[in-house]
C-alpha cells in the first residue's frame, strides 16, 4: 500500500504567479501552502544562472528552466523545503500525453 491515510479534499483559493523567462514563481494557498521559485545562482559569483533542459520525449514537459524552490506547507502533509529543485516549464496536457 502507498497511501496509509486519505485526506479530504480541499477547496480554497489559489494564487499562482510566473515569469518563465526571469524563473520566477510564487503558489499561494493561504493557510495550506506557500512556494516561492527564484533562479539558480552561479555558485562563484552568486548572480543568477540560466539552465535549460530540452526533453523532447519527455513525460512531464518538452523543457523548462531549471530554478530553486521554497516550499513551506502547513495543510494535512506539513514540510517545509529550501533552495530545492524546481523547473518552470509551459505545459499542455492531453489524454495523449504532453504536445507542447
């Protein structure tokens, strides 16, 4: 078995913003799950570093931009994450798989 407890659904707003091109994102569900992506910095210098990565037989995205993410929850499954991976990728998703 994977799933030892099953929470019930929740409907609460959600505030998501991004900026692909500068690697920026903010998710906010107020009270549940906060998650700020900000780009990688260039471990020398500490400016930020642009990583592409182009997958195009990939299952999630055909590519993204590499970035670091905080994520702090504190709904039903609390953690709290810092300078984590994250990739901000644009997304369509069909029954297919992803085309784009």
């Amino acid at each position: 078995m994977i799933v030892t407890k099953m929470h019930d659904p929740m409907f609460a707003p959600i505030r998501f913003e991004s900026d692909q091109d500068a690697r920026t994102a903010r998710l906010s569900i107020p009270g549940v799950l906060e998650s700020d992506v900000e780009p990688i910095k260039n471990p020398v210098t500490g400016v930020p570093h642009r990583v592409r990565v182009v997958t195009p037989e990939g299952f999630e995205n055909h590519g993204g931009e590499v970035a670091s993410s905080n994520i702090r929850s504190t709904g039903a499954i609390k953690f709290d994450t810092k300078e984590s991976h994250s990739t901000l990728a644009h997304v369509v998703q069909t029954p297919e798989g992803v085309v784009s």
